[in-house]
C-alpha cells in the first residue's frame, strides 16, 4: 500500500538582507539542529517589486564544506571564482557547485529580457568524507534539463527522475531529488521519493492541496517519512519546487558560508582564510 506523506511543518519564508545588500525571502538557514538534512539553506531572490530595491548581488565570498544549487527562472546571475571558472546562469540553467575544500565566488544577478530576476538557491550539505573533496561543477543549460509532460504537467527535471525522465545533475552524495513542478488545475500529481529521504516543497505560484491541506504560495512544506507524495490541484494552478535527499545523520557546524561537522574545522578554515592557504 502506497503510504503518502503528511506535512510535518509549514515554514513562511522571511525577508533577509544578504550579500551586498540583497533583499531575500529565506526559507531555512544553516542551523546545528540540521532539522531538515541534507538541505541546509533555501533562499528565494527577486527584484520586480520595489520593496526589493537596487539589484544588488554577492561580491566575493568563500564557501566550504556545502553545495550551492542555483536555479534562474527570470534573468541570470554572473558568477566568478578563484579558481578561474566564470559565467552566465540563464533563465532555466542550473548550476550545481560543489565547493568542497573551498572556493571563493561572486554571483552577481542581472536582469533580463523580461526585467525580471527570479531564482532560487538551494545549500545541500556534504557528508565528512567529502567535505574537503575537490571543488566541482555541474553546469546545466536550460535545453539540457529534461521536461516530464503528461496530462497538462510540466515537470523540469534538474535532479532524479520522474516517470521515465533522469536529471542531468549526477554524482551528489545526498542522491538528490530537484524538480520544478508545474500542475494545471484539476490535476492529481505523485512522486515517489525513497523511504527515510527528507522531503521539501517550496510552493511560489497558485495552490495546491498537499495531504489534504491547501497551500497558498508562498510556503516551504517539509514532509514526514513515507514513500511518496500527492498533491492535487483544484480551481488553481499551482508551482512548487519539490527537493528529496538522503540524510547524512552527521552534527553540523555552521558558520556563515561554511558547514562542517566540528567547530575545530570552522575554525581551521578562518585560519586558513586568513593565512591564505583557504584555496588549495
Ligand atoms: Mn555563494
């Protein structure tokens, strides 16, 4: 029997003030409870309102120990980094960079055709094993990203799979499920996700009725254990990013942009940082 899971927790994203000023809607942020691991952080930034103000993005900065996925829906982001990789995420692309030991970047977001710049990013952490692994790229353009469609649903498949369609991203550790789901009314949708695996939905467009509950965007929802989840849509269409990933079960210590398992390696790393041996 196909055991649906329920919603545990219904978080309302919170206005934070990022980077050089960079007006955000945060979902989760690193915290050493790790209630919702693999996922560390999940933010949400758009400038089309003027509450949101200038654009103004994040000048350089070191991550180590996490992976960073960013996701443009609208505009892109210019990134950089000390390692000598550079360019464009543009609407639809993904970038899925595992920092590892360390890398220092710069993501500067830029309007598009449309004047809009809507995206999202997401932090999964890594497992001791990988903390210090080499840093890495997976950089997917928007016609590379599969798109699942049946019955007037339109899934972009960024990581995992649904129906017969496999994600491009491969090789993470968190065996990571990253979908942008897109539901018509009057439609019933179910994924399967593993047993054990954290499950999240970010909902940022219409409503949907997620265990029997309707949600409104915008809301992140975490699920409880189970083997799948069914959301059904009714009068409205409804959006969502749904991300699944295997626990690591490891204590986390976060500090800033880094994540590891002790607070002797956080401080290592601001060693390394400030004796400049941080970029191997
Ligand atoms: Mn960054």
């Amino acid at each position: 029997m196909t055991n649906f899971r329920m919603i545990s927790q219904i978080i309302e994203p919170q206005y934070v003030i990022e980077g050089a000023g960079v007006l955000l809607r945060r979902s989760i942020a690193p915290h050493k409870s790790n209630l919702f691991d693999p996922f560390l952080l999940f933010d949400h930034f758009a400038f089309n309102d003027p509450i949101e103000g200038p654009i103004r993005g994040f000048p350089m900065h070191p991550h180590r120990g996490i992976e960073t996925v960013t996701y443009m829906l609208e505009g892109s982001t210019h990134h950089r980094d000390s390692l000598g990789n550079a360019g464009l995420i543009g609407p639809g692309d993904v970038q899925w960079m595992t920092s590892g030991r360390g890398i220092l970047h710069e993501e500067m977001p830029r309007r598009g055709e449309s004047g809009n710049i809507y995206g999202f990013q997401l932090w999964v952490n890594l497992p001791a094993r990988l903390k210090m692994t080499e840093p890495r790229y997976q950089e997917v353009n928007a016609e590379t990203i599969p798109t699942y469609e049946k019955d007037g649903i339109k899934i972009r498949v960024v990581a995992g799979q649904v129906g017969g369609v496999t994600g491009p991203v491969t090789e993470i550790a968190a065996s990571p499920l990253y979908l942008d789901v897109q539901l018509p009314p009057d439609t019933e949708f179910i994924q399967p996700i593993p047993g054990g695996h954290t499950a999240l939905a970010y909902v940022f467009e219409g409503e949907g009725v997620f265990d029997d509950k309707t949600i409104e965007a915008v809301k992140l929802i975490k699920f409880d254990d189970g083997d799948s989840i069914r959301v059904e849509t009714e009068n409205h269409p409804v959006r969502f990013m749904l991300m699944a990933g295997q626990p690591f079960k490891e204590p986390i210590a976060p500090y800033g942009p880094f994540v590891m398992n002790t607070m002797e390696e956080i401080q290592q790393t601001l060693i390394e940082l400030r004796n400049g041996t941080f970029i191997k």
